[in-house]
C-alpha cells in the first residue's frame, strides 16, 4: 500500500480545492482513533475522514457516512468546543512529510479571531491526530505520547508540537542534481532502496516505479550503476515535476478481482496487472479501502467453499487425466483386430510352439510380425486378439462418453471458483453454496423447508452510453435465469469464448439492433467478468437469446449455441454507468 507523500501531496491538492473556505459543520468520532468532519463549502458538504489507526491510518473525503457513537467522547467534545463552525483556511503538506496540516479560524470566547490547527500524521503505528493553538502548544491529541512511549518526541497537552524527526531525509520538492549526486548515489545500498531511504515521501512503490522507468534493476547497487545513474535521476524528476505541477494521476492496480496498489502517478510497472484511473484520489481511496475489504471479507466467509471446490477440482482432474490415460491405451485396437483375422487366415500352416510368424497384412499390403503365445493352441491366439479387440473397443465407446462429462464436470467446478472470486456479497455465497448443494459436493438436502427462506442476489446492472440496460449473471445459477427466463429471444447474449464467466444479457427493448458502442461496452463486461480478467485481450462470443439451449441434465450455467459472432474486448469497464 502506497499511502506516502506523493498519494498525501495529491489528497492536500484536491482538499486544498475543496474545503478552502469551508465551514466545519459537524465532528463525530466513530472509533477510538478516527475523526469525522462534515464541512459545508459552496453548497456542498463533504464528510472529511481522519483515521489514525495504528494499522490503517487515512485521510480522506468519505463517499458513505459512518454510524457515530451516541455520546462523543472527550476529543471530540474539546474539537467541538474550539473548532466548531470554524473556517478551513488552508490545508498544507510541510516539507512532502506524511503530514497534513489543516489551518481553522473561528471566534474564542471573548468573539474574537482566532486559528488553530489540526494535525493528522500518517505514520504507521505512530500515527495520531493532534490539535495545537496558533502559537504550535498541544491542546491535546487523539493519543498521547509520553517520554515513556518516545524517547525522541512527547505529545502530550502543554507541549510544545514539534515535526516527527526527518531521518536524515531531503525534500523532492528541493531536489537538484547536485542533491541527488550527495544523497541518492552515496548511499551503500541497492537503487530502490537508496532512493526511498533519502527521499522525503517517497515508498518503496514509487521507487520501484522509478526504477522500471529508468530500465534499471530495482536490487542493483548504487556504485554498479555506471549511466544508469543519468536515467535514475531524470526518471526521479519526472515524478518531482509531475508532483510540482499537481499533475497526478490516481490509479488502482487490480490482480484479478483484487485491489493490491494504489498511487498517484501511474504504476507502468505493473503492466501484466489491471490498471484502471478514477477522477480523484478520494474517490480511489472509498472504492479501493471499500473492495479491499469486501475481497477480505468474502475470502474469509467463503473458505469452506473454496476448499470443497478446490478439492472437488483436484479429485476430477486427476479422474480426467486417467480416463484420457485409459483411452490412449485404445488407440491400437484395430491393431489386435488385424492380428486375429491373419491368424485365422494363415495360422494353419504356422508350427505348434512357434512365438512369432510373418504375414502379409493385406489391408496396407505389408508384411508384419504377430506375436503368439507359444503356451496355447495357435488359432486360440486369434480368440485372445478379438477378445482384446472387443474389450478395448468398448473401453474406448465408454470412455469417450465419460471423458466428455468428466470435462464439463470440470469446466463446472472452474466455473463456480471463478464466482466465488468474484462475489461480492453473502448471497451470492448462498447462491454458490444452493448450486454446490445441487450438484452433489455438499452435504444437504435441496430444496428442503431450510431452503425455502433465501436472500436472492441480484445480477450486476449497467446502463450503455446509448441507454441500453445490460445485465451479468453473478453466478451460474442466476446465470441460467437471466438467459433462460429474463431474457427475451431477441435480446442479445456475450460470454467470453471457451472460459468461465458470467453471462452478460442485453435487453434490446424496442430497438431493432445495437449500436456499436453498446456491442462494445457489453463485451467489455462479459470479458471483465470472466476469468480471463487479468489478460489484456479476452474473445467474447455473442448471439441472439434464441440461438441458444440448454441441454438435458446439463450443468448450471451450461449453454450450447451453433449461430454466433465474436469479438476481441479488453476486461475494462470503467466508464461503464452501473446502477444499484
């Protein structure tokens, strides 16, 4: 996670814009170390979240509200008292720390204008949020610091507010060649390194970042760097200056359907990953903390299912490749065939006890060698050739019947491990769970008085640029009630071609045909949810609702067309308008 002063830099500019000027309205404190500020600015209010939690601290502008405490503890109250109906005069970042500083105007007892400022260091375990007068004395602080905790700085009311020690640090902002040279490339350390361990705000991320722009191996030592040192300084400034010139671009990296990064200048070194942009960094922030939970919360409910799945997964893999085994072991069938119909036309003349002879195989016109058990009367041995024949012949009839079940069994149990990384909520766990139930992985009774009283989930809902509704299925069940009972037979069909995924519906109401656009939106969704997500480039297929059908006692989820197009789509949706 890259909450470091480039990300601080970008949400000081965007809260600079916003709340300048504001008026604070209300102050709640949801949790022990968590402020929440409403601010009414140009008609607008925005919900400021201020966390200081040891493990998670954030500052940023909330899309949802929280629920408050019905009594504010004693924080909050002083906050209130002082701060109350304040003015949000300037809100700064001091020397690119993880700092951020909000300066606040109000009238003191007497009505007289005063300021005061408020505090948030995002720190790590030593984050807290402290509240000074305009002199720089504490007034207090969300956590207290005592010489006992710190040795190398108290915060504690009375004192004195002093910046958390630099380490030996020098500002971006300030950096020149002449700085690099003495800071960056004296360091006995690897590129990366060097570069976050002299830099103020810069993480591991950025100088990860920097690294693969310059071409250059983030673990290689400073002195070996030789010209790679001119492109390390100049991939460093290009940031330096995109930050001066408040030029950030806020982007999410996605594996799969997880969130794992987040800056404010673009990560091109995760080019194997989903990258996608948002408009603002409090925005990324809400969506990227909110999925970042929703993905942790849904893996913990959904372990049970993952494990019978995985293990139901294995157990027909291993089934599949000792039919495929099993069926290979028939190809020479005909072989057997051929050696009894020439042993009961020329075995007559071979002698009792021989184990070989040459015949003329008059299907290719070759002379080949059979072998004979010596053991057993010579024309015995064209009765165990047929036998074998007949017995492989059979294998091969029945295996070939059984190997194509075993592969859709498969491609079924693929399918619902796709679902599970893709649900986002507990009922479409319970619609996994209802599917597993039915198919026989778990235990239970389908369709009992337990099962009557369900939540159903609903499928995914987007509107197209050109106004059309589209649907996706979020799990195989829910996928065969779109298409087989929400769908109409003109209304148009995309999944992503040979891989699990959803099925994506869109209703062509009283239209005669897409437009292009929508084709291509729709794509992007079947493509995105699917499990070819993380490529750059997914086939979809699509068709018309009545083109399909649904086999009997198929899988949930399976459908066989044989009238479709495709397209290539990329597994992008943003700009994609959904509605909840």
């Amino acid at each position: 996670m890259a909450f470091d002063g480039v990300v601080i830099s970008n949400i000081v500019y965007d809260l600079k814009e916003k709340l300048t000027g504001g008026r604070i309205y209300k102050i709640y404190q949801p949790e022990n170390d968590e402020l929440n500020i409403v601010i009414k600015n140009n008609k607008d209010s925005y919900r400021l979240m201020l966390s200081a939690d040891a493990s998670l601290p954030l500052i940023y502008i909330l899309g949802l509200s929280k629920e408050n405490p019905m009594s504010a503890p004693n924080f909050c109250m002083l906050l209130r008292k002082h701060i109350g109906n304040g003015r949000i005069i300037d809100v700064m970042q001091p020397g690119f720390e993880r700092i951020v500083e909000f300066t606040i105007e109000h009238l003191d007892e007497m009505g007289d204008v005063c300021r005061k400022k408020l505090i948030i260091e995002i720190m790590g375990k030593h984050s807290n949020i402290i509240f000074t007068d305009h002199k720089g004395m504490i007034i207090d602080s969300i956590k207290h610091v005592s010489h006992l905790v710190s040795s190398v700085r108290e915060v504690l009311p009375g004192r004195r507010y002093e910046y958390p020690p630099d380490g030996g640090k020098i500002n971006p902002m300030e950096l020149d060649r002449e700085l690099f040279d003495s800071t960056v490339m004296t360091k006995t350390a690897d590129a990366c390194k060097a570069i976050y361990t002299s830099l103020t705000g810069f993480s591991p991320v950025v100088a990860n970042e920097i690294c693969y722009r310059a071409d250059i191996d983030p673990r290689t030592s400073v002195a070996e760097l030789g010209e790679g040192a001119d492109r390390l300084y100049k991939c460093t400034m290009d940031i330096v200056d995109q930050i001066k010139r408040c030029d950030y671009d806020p982007v999410i990296v996605f594996d799969g359907y997880k969130p794992v990064e987040f800056s404010s200048v673009m990560l091109t070194m995760y080019s194997d990953k989903q990258i996608e942009h948002r408009n603002s960094i409090s925005e990324l922030l809400d969506e990227y903390y909110y999925r970042k939970a929703l993905v942790t919360r849904m893996r913990q409910k959904s372990t049970d299912l993952r494990r019978i799945v995985q293990t139901a997964i294995e157990r027909t893999s291993r089934k599949y490749d000792l039919q495929m085994k099993q069926l290979k072991d028939t190809e020479n069938r005909e072989k057997y065939k051929v050696y009894g119909e020439l042993i009961n036309t020329y075995g007559y003349s071979v002698k009792q006890g021989e184990k070989s002879f040459k015949a003329l195989n008059y299907y290719t016109n070759e002379e080949i060698i059979i072998p004979l058990d010596s053991q057993i009367p010579v024309m015995d041995n064209a009765k165990r050739y047929f036998a074998k024949y007949n017995k492989q012949k059979r294998t091969c009839e029945a295996l070939t019947k059984l190997t194509v079940e075993t592969r859709e069994e498969l491609e079924h149990l693929q399918s619902v491990q796709a679902f599970l990384d893709m649900a986002v909520d507990e009922a479409a766990l319970a619609e996994v769970k209802e599917e597993l139930t039915m198919c026989g992985y778990i235990r239970g009774h389908y369709g009992s008085k337990n099962n009557k009283k369900k939540v159903k989930s609903k499928p995914y809902h987007y509107v197209s640029s050109d106004g059309f509704h589209m649907y996706v299925g979020k799990n195989n069940l829910q996928n065969d009630e779109l298409t087989f009972k929400f769908a109409n037979g003109k209304d148009m069909w995309f999944h992503a071609k040979k891989m699990p995924g959803s099925h994506v519906i869109v209703k062509l109401m009283e239209a005669d045909e897409l437009p292009d656009q929508t084709y291509e939106e729709a794509a992007r969704l079947a493509a995105y949810y699917s499990s070819g997500r993380t490529n750059p480039k997914v086939e979809i297929d699509y068709t018309e609702r009545k083109n399909l059908k649904k086999p009997a006692g198929a899988k949930p989820g399976f459908v066989i067309y044989h009238t479709n197009y495709s397209m290539v789509a990329e597994p992008d949706i943003s700009g994609i308008q959904e509605l909840t």
